[in-house]
C-alpha cells in the first residue's frame, strides 16, 4: 500500500482534491461527446464498411494511451517532478481534435477522412499515454489511497452527470432531421470536445505536485526493459494481477461491434447513437460511486472480482437479445431499445475495471518503482488492445457471435485469475 502522504501533499490536499474532480469531470463530458465505443465507431463505420479498419478504433484509441509507458518510465522515474510532461502533452493532444474538427468541415471525401481520424487518433492517444503515466504517478503522490476510490469515483460521477447532457447533445446533433448532414455534424462533436478538453487539461496543470524521493538519475531504456521483465516472476501477485488485466482487456475486442450489431442487424440510427449513450451514462453515474465505495471500504480486489462478472455479462446480453427477439416475434420492435442493456453493463463494467485495475496497481507498486509498475502494466495493457484488432478480421472471418463468444471467454479467465489476486491491504494490516 502506498505510504503516509507527505506533509506538503496533506497541505495542498484539499486543492489537489478538488482541481482533480474538475478535470476529471470536464475530461468524461469531453470524452462522452467522441465516446470511442459508440461516436468514434459509427463515424468510422460511415467512412469504411471493413470490419477490420472499424474494429481499429478501440485498440488505438485505448492501446495508444497505454502502450508508450514503458517507454518513458524509465524517463520519469528520475524525476522529482512529472506534472511538466503532463502539461507538454496536453497542447497537442487538443490539436489532434481541432484538427479532425477542420477536416470535417473542409473535406468531403471519404477515405481522405478516413485517414486523417485514424492518424489523428493515434497521436492524441500516444499522448495521453505519455501523460497518463505522469497523471497517476502525481495521484498517487497526491491523494491517499483510501481515498482514491471516492476521488475516482467522484470524478467519474460529476462528469457522468456532464455527460449526461453530452448525450443529449449526441444525439442531436446525430440527428439528421435537425438540418446537419453527415460528416459535419461529427465536426460539431470534434469542436466541441476539442473546446472542453483544453479546459480540462488546464485545471490539472494547476495541480501542486508533491516532491518525493526518486532515483538520482533517469534509467536507460535498455536497463528498465531489463528490470520489467523480471518483475513478473519477482512479484508473483503483479504477475497474477498483469495477467487478469491481459484476458479482461482482451476481452474488448468484442466492445466497437456492438454498435456495429445494433447498427446491422437491428437497423437502429444514428440518433440511436445518443440513446445509447444516456443509458451508458446514467449506469455509469449509478455505478461509479459504489464502485468507488468498494474500493475504499472493501478494497480493490474484490472490485475486480465484481466488475469481471459484469463484464462477462455483457456479450452474453449481446448474444440474448436477439435471440429472444427471435422467439417472442411481439418484441422484435422494442430490440433496439432493449439492446441498451449491453452499452448500461459495458458502462459499469469499464467504471469497475478503471477503478479496480488503477487503484489495486497503486497499491501494490512499490514508491521508487511506481513509474515501472505503471509502465509496465500499461505497455502490456496497450500490446494486447492493439493485438485485439484481431477482432475485426474474426467478426469477418465466423461473425459477430462468434466474436461475443471468444469475448465471454476471456472475461471468464480474467474473472478466475482475479480470485487468485491478494489483498494488499489485509497484508498490511497483518
């Protein structure tokens, strides 16, 4: 467990506390308005009709922010300060969605579109990757730990409730019968989060970042590589812990054809988009806060535990609508509205699994090799969102129920590896 705060962190506390929830919550109503499960994967789906280059959009979106971190922790270990890296991040990440913004307005065709979104996502999600290690390093400096699943799960709600009405704003501006023709309405959205984001990413500059003790110099590349490898077999949980995480990640191939199912098979349109989203929204105002009460009172084990359930659930969910849609030929009508039930589990399960995953990681990461815990859980995290494009070409290959399939699969062997995990905190207190 990560040790007493410093004297200069329990001093800022409270502004850090506070300048956290901000961003946190201007980052998810940006976030919502370019939801990558839902937004980023329609727009995709209007671009290109390849199950593959579709089947992209999440293992760059989520496996850019991840895979770099590896990289530079070895870059960040042998500094007393990380917020600077953050900031330098921040300016070009924006960028990317005024750009893509631009593009929107300004270029009608399809491919050329195609292009740029997806280079355009690759460098904000690259960027996020290299400030997301310099985020957590400074949280864990900054907040306690038993009261970093309410800080979460605070910022996780403030921002369900913005995004609330981010969802709203999806789906009218989707809407087509509101006179904004497809792709400028996307351009509404990528201006709109481009806006927001900047916002959000001003707040957390603000943060005073507490100081503690470091390497005396940055590692090479080729030495912190060298020390990650072993830390596996050093560190039997963290190894228990990098696998579970491998298999529930995985497991996301199957998270942009859902969209993609409803869209194909039961004919929903694009307003259907923002629908969706409220539902996922309000499940994740509902779920973030008890999520994060888990985590503070129960720990984060068991939370992985819970949200690795959820998580098997919602293919699964995927797989049974349209069955029972088939058989009660009544309900065939209201499918496309019951199928939300899967985007509400997909929305609790990914609350559980951000508050679960980052916070049993901060916990267990010794303070001198956080920034390589960290590094090395999320590098791997990002590998295996990149090899889970594979997804695509097995939704072309055997379908898309066979895709739900493989993916309740590897929920359910993350599910039995998380069982296997201890609880760091009862062994301190042993």
């Amino acid at each position: 467990m990560a040790p007493t705060l410093s004297a200069a962190a329990q001093r800022h506390l409270r502004r850090n506390f506070s300048l956290g929830l901000v961003n946190g919550a201007l980052f998810n109503l940006s976030s919502s308005l370019l939801d990558p499960s839902l937004v980023l994967t329609w727009l995709a789906s209007q671009l290109t009709s390849s199950n593959f280059l579709i089947g992209l959009v999440m293992p760059i979106n989520q496996g850019g922010w991840f895979l770099p971190q590896l990289l530079v922790s070895g870059y960040l270990q042998g500094r007393k300060r990380k917020l600077p890296l953050y900031v330098a991040m921040s300016a070009p990440r924006a960028l990317c969605w005024a750009l893509m913004a631009l593009a929107l307005f300004l270029i009608a065709d399809r491919t050329v579109l195609l292009i740029l979104f997806y280079t355009l996502l690759t460098v904000y999600s690259l960027g996020g990757g290299v400030a997301g290690l310099s985020f957590l390093d400074i949280i864990a400096k900054a907040i306690p730990s038993t009261r970093r699943g309410s800080f979460f799960g605070w910022r996780r709600f403030l921002g369900g409730i913005l995004a609330l009405g981010g969802s709203l704003v999806v789906q009218y501006v989707l809407d087509e019968r509101r006179g904004l023709a497809f792709p400028h309405n996307f351009g509404v959205l990528f201006f709109l989060s481009f806006l927001i984001m900047s916002a959000a990413m001003i707040s957390f500059g603000l943060f005073v970042e507490p100081v503690e003790p470091v390497l005396n110099k940055s590692v090479a590349l080729l030495g912190q590589m060298k020390r990650a490898l072993h830390l596996p077999r050093r560190d039997a949980n963290y190894g228990r812990f990098l696998a579970a995480r491998v298999l529930a990640t995985a497991a996301g191939m199957a998270t942009p054809f859902y969209i993609v199912y409803a869209k194909r098979a039961l004919g929903v349109s694009a307003s259907m988009v923002g629908v969706y989203l409220a539902w996922a929204t309000l499940a994740g105002i509902a779920s973030t806060l008890v999520w994060g009460q888990i985590s503070d009172r129960r720990g984060n084990r068991r939370l992985i535990l819970l949200a690795s359930l959820v998580g098997l659930a919602t293919p699964l969910a995927a797989l049974s609508i349209p069955l029972l849609a088939s058989w009660q030929p009544s309900l065939a009508a209201q499918a496309s509205h019951a199928f939300a039930v899967v985007f509400v589990l997909l929305s609790i399960f990914g609350m559980g699994l951000m508050t679960g995953y980052h916070n049993y990681l901060l916990d267990i990461a010794p303070v001198a090799d956080r920034p390589l815990y960290i590094g090395l859980a999320n590098t791997l995290t990002g590998l295996t969102m990149l090899a889970s494009a594979v997804g695509g070409l097995i939704a072309d290959l055997a379908g898309l129920a066979a895709l739900f399939w493989v993916a309740a699969a590897f929920y359910a062997g993350a599910l039995l590896l998380a069982g296997k995990l201890r609880e760091p905190r009862e062994t301190i207190r042993a």
